[in-house]
C-alpha cells in the first residue's frame, strides 16, 4: 500500500493490544498439537503380591522391548500396607514362649507380654521370679509409644492377629484399620536369654517413629523398696560411660537422650532387659515415671520405665535375664559394665571372684561361710600392720607419762601464742627419739576401709550372693527378716570388746565415756544393711578380738607410774 506524499504513516499497535494476542496464538498451537500428535500409552503397573510371615518374594522383573528382563523400580512397601485390607484378631488369646530358662505370655490385646518368668532364679516369696510388675496399671512390655503422630485408635487396646512359626520361637502380631498398618516380631532362642524385637507402624505410606516400652516395674517386685533399685541406661561409647536414670529424672514428664549407643535399656540390682541395636543405628532411650501403687506402701511410688526406638522401624536384639559376668559379656563384651564394681572395683572384682571360688570349692556353695573364710585370709594378711600398729599403741601408753610432762609445762600456754610450736616441736621430738609413729594405729581401719566397701558392692551387685542362705539367714545381700536382728546385735557387743581391750593411749577419761557410745552408733548404721556385711564386720571384729588378747598375753600394757606422794599439810592450830 503506498502512500501520498507529506502522509503520516499509522503508529504500530502497542505492547499492551500485543501481549493478548500472541498468548492466543500460542494456546492455539497447544490445543492444535495435543490434538494431532497423541503420546503413546503409558505400561499398564505391574501387580505385586504382598509377602507374609517370615516368606519373601523376589523383586518384580519388567520385561524390556527387546525381551530381556530389566529389575523395575523399587516397590514402596509402606503404601502397600496402607491399601491392605483391615486385619485383626476376632477374640483376645495367649501365646506362651517355654524354654528351660523362662516362659514368657503374650496376649494380642495390644500384642504385649503379660508375663516374663525366670525359671532359674526365684523372688523373695520363694516363686519363679516374674520380672513384669503385676500390680501395675500401666502398659504392659512391648507396648507402643509415640512422640508425635499417633494412629486413630488405641495401639495397646486393638486385637492383633497372630501367627507363630519356626517351631514355636518367632511371634507376629499384625493389625490395620484399612489405613494404619502395625506389624510386631519377636524372634527368641530358648537355650538363651537374647532374643530379635522388631515393629512397624505405617499409617498411609508414612513410617511412623514410635518406642517399644517397659514401664511399671522390672525385676524382683516383692524385693526390699524395690522401686528404688531401678534405674534406665545406656552406654555411651564415645565417651566409654554407663549413663543412668531414675524415676526423679522424668518427674516433669519422659525424657529422651539419643545416640549410636551400644546398648539400653533398664535394670534392677541383679537383671537387667536391654536393646542392642545393629552397629552405626542410632538408638533413643526415653526415661519414664511412673505412679504405682504397692503392697505395704500407703501412697503410690514412682517406678522408672523405659522406651526404645531406632527410629521409624525398630530392629534390635534383647537381651533380659540376669547381671551374670559370664552371660553378658558373652552377648556383647560392653554389657559387663552392667556389674558397676564401684570405685574400689579393682579390689571388689577380684574379692567376687575368691568367695565364688571358696564357695565352689571349699564350702559347698555356701556364701556364708565362704565370707567368714575370706574375711579371715584377709585379716591374716593384714596381721603383720596391725600388729605394728599394737606396738605403736604400747609405746604410746609408754611415753604418757611424759607426754603429760610436757603438757603440764604449757598448759597455760594458748593455741595462738609462738610457744605452742615449741611444745609441738618437743612432742614430735619425743616421738622420734622413741620410734612412735603417733598415726600407726590408724592404718589398720584405713586398710579395711577399701575392702569393707568392696563388700558392700558384691553383696549389692553379685547375682550369686542374690537369695543365698547361711544358717538362719535367709538371703545375705539383703537385712535379716526377723522382727530383733541378731546379726547386728552380736556385731554391737563384739564391737564394745574391741575398744574395751584396744589401748586408748593419750585418750581423756571423758572421751572415753563418749566413745563407748560407738559401738550404738555403728549397730544403727548396720541394722539395714545386708547381712553379708554384716557378717564381714561382725567377723574381722572376732579376728580382731583373739588377735588383741594373743598382743595382751605376750605384750603387756606398761605399768602406770605411782601417784605423786602428796604434800603434808600444815597445821594452822596455835599450841
């Protein structure tokens, strides 16, 4: 089109009346091109049969297009197991796990342990001991906890369906509402006290973490203030530690602590049940406490209770029996550190292992009288100090006089002033002119010391001392059950005998006095104690006694000087 000269040509159309156009245009080349030029359909998905029980199929093949078989992708088994069908169990049942070390009752009522008896070892009444807390109102063990998503229904409540295999030894529990899925596993060998637990809980195709719990007790139930011997753990291996927890510690509600620990789990003084998760599995051990009413109580007690995760699907070994040297570091050589020797534990250990043999070998398993024995070897080890420290005390008593001397000549002399050094100087001249050591007849009881708290750790931790009799003692690791015990009475007397014929060299008559008060004292101190150390103290305390009379007989206390003749006294009467 031309145009006349000095015409203006027209503007282009702007941006704006633009933009509408061309968007027009090329959802028209769209529509145009799906229309003509369909994709290819997509392979019909290939169906694959959920495996059930112990039994599991092979991966689906898809088959290529030149007709080899190529691995198709990994199946989602968590939406699989949302798409199942609901299954339960019809009515509640028990299942029983029996072996010549324990029997164990599971129910499917929420597909926990409603009993875990010991058949070797017994309770304070004399029956299998039963390791689960019969009166307590809280979830059985192996129950479910969650932190934070939860499925709709009570998982501790619903009917399970169970299945039993391998002979007897693995347990299934299965259920699902159509949507949560949870599946439990528990695998035991009954030659020995480790079993496999394993869970899953799915709801919809998401894994859900959850714990598997032990509260409201564990161990020896009718034992003495029982709630307060239990404890959580876990071993830290990093830091090569044993960490604990009591019931206190989750007062404000639980407490997790998580990490590529070792081992956790709870215990009492003498059993232990614990999760030994696979190497580089992080494991959370969260700490309860629990209200629980008990016999002989008139107010509800806290136990501690534990929980155990690996996270969204929980795979462990489990160990529950007894704190045996032997059996746990046969397990795994970190479940020794279970036995805490204490802080002596370089003398507690070694004394653990000659009352077992004395007991083995020459007292016919009896701890009792294998304590009296040990006790004796010990004491005439030590003989050689404490006989120093007889003769220290003699010379002692020798040098009174004078030591009274040199008092006299500054008793107005006080603590403050300059010549209080020089009185101490000629003290501690006197002595070493005399070869006295004034502090020798200490290091007898600082000796004993080390050995008497090894005791207390082996009658408090050894699962062989745990029930064992001597005479009319029913059980040394724990007090006496008679209404008068007479252990600690006899202890009293012997211990009035002792400082009656230990010489008191220097001793004022009115301290004296007071520390015959003693003796009261450490029989108070004794009475709850267990009567295995009791024993020990009442023993070294005899040992004691004969070895002081021999010293008396061969090695006389010195004469005490005669009295001062006094001053005559002057009449003042007038002749």
């Amino acid at each position: 089109m031309s145009t006349s000269p000095g015409s203006v040509p027209p503007e282009p159309p702007s941006f704006e009346k633009r933009l509408p156009l061309a968007l027009a245009l090329m959802m028209l080349v769209l529509l145009g091109w799906q229309y003509f030029f369909k994709p290819a359909p997509a392979p019909k998905p290939v169906t694959v049969p959920v495996a059930t029980g112990n039994n599991s199929a092979p991966p689906p093949q898809a088959v290529g297009g030149n007709g080899t078989n190529v691995a198709a992708p990994p199946v989602n088994e968590s939406s699989q197991a949302a798409a199942l069908a609901p299954v339960q169990g019809n009515t509640e049942t028990t299942t029983e796990i029996d072996s010549d070390l324990y029997k164990i009752v599971f129910t499917n009522r929420g597909a926990v342990a409603k009993s875990w008896v010991l058949k070797k070892y017994k309770d304070d009444a004399g029956k299998p001991l039963q390791l689960i807390n019969p009166d307590s109102k809280v979830p059985l063990p192996f129950a479910l906890d969650f932190a934070g998503q939860r499925p709709a229904f009570d998982a501790n409540a619903v009917l399970y369906e169970t299945q039993v295999s391998n002979g007897g030894e693995t347990i299934e529990f299965s259920y699902s509402d159509g949507r949560t899925s949870i599946h439990k596993t528990f695998e035991f060998k009954k030659d020995n006290y480790l079993s496999m637990a394993k869970s899953t809980v799915v709801d919809g195709s998401l894994n859900v973490p959850h714990f598997l719990t032990w509260r409201g007790g564990f161990g020896d139930s009718k034992a003495f203030k029982e709630y307060t011997k239990i404890s959580t753990l876990h071993y830290d291996a990093s830091d090569s530690k044993l960490v604990k927890k009591v019931a206190k510690d989750a007062k404000n509600g639980p407490i997790s602590e998580t990490g590529n620990y070792t081992f956790g789990g709870i215990e009492d003084e003498f059993f232990a049940a614990v999760a030994l998760p696979s190497d580089n599995t992080q494991l959370d051990v969260r700490t309860y406490s629990d209200n629980v009413k008990i016999a002989g109580e008139s107010d509800p007690v806290q136990f501690a209770g534990v929980g155990l995760s690996t996270g969204p699907q929980n795979s462990f070994s489990f160990f529950v029996g007894p704190k045996d040297t032997h059996l746990l570091e046969g397990v795994n050589p970190k479940l020794g550190t279970l036995i805490d020797w204490g802080f002596f534990g370089i003398i507690a250990k070694p004394l653990f292992q000659s009352l077992t043999y004395v007991a083995d070998h020459w007292t016919a398993h009896n701890y009792g009288w294998a304590i009296i024995l040990v006790t004796l070897i010990i004491n005439t080890c030590l003989f050689p100090i404490r006989l120093s420290s007889l003769k220290s005390a003699r010379k002692m008593q020798k040098l009174q006089p004078q030591l009274k001397a040199i008092n006299e000549k500054y008793k107005n002399v006080k603590i403050n002033d300059p010549k209080k050094a020089e009185q101490n100087q000629e003290v501690m001249d006197l002595y070493k002119k005399e070869g006295v050591n004034p502090v020798g007849g200490c290091l007898p009881l600082v000796l004993q010391l080390p050995f008497f708290y090894a005791f207390y750790k082996v009658l408090n931790i050894s699962i062989d001392l745990r029930h064992a009799p001597w005479l009319w003692v029913s059980d040394l690791s724990e007090p006496e059950t008679f209404f008068i015990r007479v252990l600690p009475i006899v202890m009293i007397v012997t211990q009035f005998l002792t400082q009656k014929l230990t010489p008191q060299a220097g001793v004022d008559p009115n301290q004296q006095k007071m520390f015959m008060f003693m003796p009261l004292m450490l029989g108070f101190f004794f009475y709850n104690l267990s009567s295995g150390l009791v024993l020990y103290y009442l023993t070294g305390n005899l040992v004691g006694i004969v070895f002081q009379l021999i010293v008396n007989r061969f090695m006389p206390a010195p004469i005490p000087p005669p009295p001062a003749p006094k001053a005559p006294v002057r009449s003042t009467v007038k002749k």
